[in-house]
C-alpha cells in the first residue's frame, strides 16, 4: 500500500485507511500501538497467527415457502395471459359491416361524433324500451292462451 501511494498521501491517512480495512477486533489491538505502519503490518500478522481471528458473513435467503408461493404465482399469470391471448385470436370478427340500427344511426348524427360505451349503452336501452311492451304483450297474451284463462 506504502509503495503504491509513494509520496502523495501521509503516513497517518495510509495507516487510518489500512486500519478501517481490518477485521475489528485487530483494529481495537492495534489502535492501542503508535509503531510506524510496517511494523503495525508485522504486529498485525503475528497476532492473527496466534489468534486465529476468522471472519464470516451471513447471507439469509427468503424463506423457500414464499419462493414457491411466487413462483405459483407467476406461472398462474402466464396462463391467465396466455388464456387471454387464445381467446381474443378466437374472437369472431365479422367480414362485413354489420346493419345499423336506426336509433344508432340518429344518435350518431345528432351527437356528430363516434359513440363511446356509454352512448352505446344508452342507445341500446332507448331501443329496447321501444321493444320491451310488444314482448310483454306477447308472452302474456301466449301465457294466458295455453293455460285456458282467456
């Protein structure tokens, strides 16, 4: 370390530097000596010689039930992806322009733009409105034919 900062940096920054790089209980018996650094170097060897100081890190690693709780997670994503994928390409499309219903086309030209969901919506009840009496008449009139109360 001394021969690779030659002269550029001081003695006592190398020595705090080289110090904060050793395990901490070398640094609290170290700290203690006021000896030049190589001969803290020489100190240092000797007492982890004879101490045999080791130094070991943890590492933890998730439990593996969440593991596979996310793995089963992902994988029933992708299938529900790919599910979705399979049915829009199954989705019929008509090859040609459907009819257009009147109430639709006079909704379309009094609003003078295209019809969102809601517009839709309100023009499908608007003709189911018109719709619904006839076939109430309808059904009950065939109700009360074919149970005899008419």
């Amino acid at each position: 370390m001394k021969s690779l900062a030659s002269d550029k940096i001081s003695d006592q920054l190398l020595r705090t530097l080289w110090l904060q790089r050793l395990p901490i209980q070398m640094q609290q018996i170290l700290s203690a000596c006021k000896d030049e650094l190589s001969d803290l170097a020489s100190i240092s060897d000797k007492v982890h010689e004879v101490s045999g100081f080791s130094e070991a890190n943890a590492v933890s690693l998730p439990p593996t039930d969440s593991v596979a709780e996310l793995r089963k997670e992902v994988q029933q994503l992708r299938e529900e992806v790919q599910r979705l994928a399979l049915s829009r390409t199954e989705m019929p499309y008509p090859k040609k322009p459907r009819s257009r219903s009147v109430y639709r086309v006079r909704v379309h030209r009094l609003s003078g733009r295209s019809l969102g969901i809601v517009g839709i919506t309100c023009v499908l009840v608007i003709a189911l409105a018109s719709v619904l009496p006839l076939v109430i008449f309808r059904e009950t009139e065939a109700i009360i034919s074919n149970d005899g109360y008419g």
